[in-house]
C-alpha cells in the first residue's frame, strides 16, 4: 500500500515537471517572438522617422526657395509699380489728415512722393479727441474765440481745417488740436485732402460727424476729398461716401489699395476695397485721363508696363 502512493506521488511529480517544462519552453518560445515583433517594430518606426525627417528637409527647401522666390517677386513689383507710378501726380499738392494716431501712414507719405507729389501740410488728431467721453477744456474754448460744445467742435474744427489751407497759416485751434503737422509751408496749399482713418475705442461716431463737416464745408472750396484706410480698421462708410461722391480705399496698406489711391489721385473716381458698396479691389482702368487737368499727360504712361502690372496684380 505505501509503494502504490509512493508510485503515486511519484508519477504526479513526473507530471508536473513535464508540464512546467513545457510552460517555460512555451515562455521562452513566447520571449523570442516578442523580441522578433519589437524589432521589426523598431525597424519600422526608423525607417517612418528617416522618411519624415527627409521630407521635413524637403519641405525646408522647397520653403526656402519660395521664400527666396517671394522676395523676388516683391522686389520685382516694387521696381515696375514704382517705374508706373513715377511722376505720375506731378503738381499736386495733398494734406494728409489723420484721425487718430494708432496706425501708421508713412509709408502712403513716401508713395506720394515718389508719385511727385507735394505732401503738406499733413495734420494728425488724437482718437480722443473723437470720443464720446473728451471733454473740452478752456483753452480750446480761447483758441476758437468763441465758448464749444461737442457738436460745434467738430464744425469749428472742419471750418478751421479749411481756413488754414486756403490762408497758408495755422489757426489757433488748428495748432492747439494737431498732433503734428508736415515739414511742407502750408503756403504752398493743396488741392486734394486725404483723409486717413486710424483710431480705435468708441470713436467712430465723432469721426463721422467731423467727416460729414469737412465735406460740407470742402464744397465750398473746391477741394477733392479721398478717404483711406486700412483694411483692419472697417472704420469708412462707402455708402454715405459714395452718395456724397467721396471716392474711398479702405485696403490703402495692400499693392491693390496702394495702386487705386495713385489712380484716384490721378483723376479717377471710386470707392474700392472689400467692403460692402464697394466697386472692387482695382478701378476698370487705371489712370484715366483727367479731362479737367491738362497738365496730366496721358501719353507719358509706359502702357506696355502699366498693362502687364495690372494684369499680375489682378491674377493675384
């Protein structure tokens, strides 16, 4: 009876055994299959990074020469856009007159001049100055000779805008309110004023009561006004404008804004930009002939230039 459990004992441990060495044979089998799978895992995810991390330094060249491309281009309208616009406002005489000082025109002063024309006196006002909450103080009261209030202010300030430009001397209000004015003699007067939009905070309401002025009280003076601004501003509104024959850009800081501003100086009429009752980004023709300015020779315009420029800008 004891040798039958011994025997017993004994071929249950033989069993064991037998069936523990075929799970660590299994787990060993197991191990080398998993080390195959990381492998080739590996293998596979080096190969992805290499193929990425030649076509990131594809992408890097191909945006280099893009780049380069780019500037090349640039420089290329630049050089033929200046080559047309050259001379082109000769005899004009342009006040620039900023509402607001929160944008910078600059670069619209320096266009001009390479247009030939005469900039000043160029007046700059404060936002501030159109917002609901300025309150006027004494000594505006005693530059304008006479006691404001908001509504008269921006009349008074419209009429004295005028009277400065047409005596050649600086009111007393004009000089207490401007900012800044053009290094120009304002002697040497003008005949077209632009009016450049730039301001920000709870203003729009006073610039429009002091554009609406100066257009009125502009009638009276034979000046040509143009409204300009940039295309983040959304400030001009193209309808009153355009009922009151106002012509407007409000993209002046693109090459088309830049191009329609020269052709609007130049004698051509509109209201261009991206905003509703607008007429398009670019006039039909650009540098119409001027039947009211003789001095505007038609014929000094380089057309075989002028014609593939606007075709490249309007494709654009």
């Amino acid at each position: 009876m004891v040798n039958i459990k011994y025997y017993l004992i004994l071929l249950i441990c033989m069993f064991l055994s037998l069936g523990l060495g075929m799970v660590i044979g299994i787990s060993l089998q197991n191990k080398n299959v998993l080390e195959k799978q990381y492998d080739m895992i590996s293998q596979r995810l080096e190969d992805e990074f290499l193929n990425m991390r030649n076509e990131n330094q594809q992408l890097k060249d191909t945006l280099k020469t893009l780049e380069k491309l780019e500037k090349e281009n640039a420089a290329l309208y630049e050089s033929v856009f200046n080559s047309i616009i050259r001379n082109k406002l000769n005899g004009s005489r342009i006040t620039l007159i900023e509402m607001g000082s929160e944008d910078d025109y600059s670069d619209i002063i320096d266009l001009l001049k390479v247009a030939g024309a005469s900039i000043g006196p160029s007046l700059a006002f404060d936002a501030s100055l159109f917002r609901e909450e300025y309150e006027l103080d004494n000594t505006i009261n005693v530059s304008s000779q006479t006691i404001l209030d908001k509504g008269q202010l921006y009349v008074q300030l419209a009429e004295n805008i005028m009277i400065s430009l047409t005596r050649g001397e600086l009111t007393p209000l004009i000089q207490r309110l401007s900012l800044t004015h053009g290094s120009a003699k304002i002697q040497n007067g003008c005949n077209t004023i632009v009016l450049a939009y730039s301001s920000i905070g709870n203003a729009k309401r006073g610039i429009d009561k002091f554009v609406h002025n100066l257009v009125r009280v502009s009638k009276d003076y034979n000046f040509n006004i143009i409204a300009i601004e940039k295309k983040e501003s959304n400030l001009i509104d193209a309808v009153w404008c355009k009922k009151n024959g106002i012509s407007t850009i409000d993209h002046v800081n693109t090459l088309y804004g830049k191009i329609s501003l020269i052709s609007l100086l130049y004698g051509d009429k509109g209201n261009y930009g991206y905003a509703e009752g607008t007429d398009g980004i670019l006039p039909n023709e650009l540098f119409p002939q001027n039947p009211e300015d003789q001095s505007l020779d038609r014929d000094s315009i380089e057309t075989d230039d002028l014609d593939i420029f606007e075709k490249e800008v309007r494709q654009n």
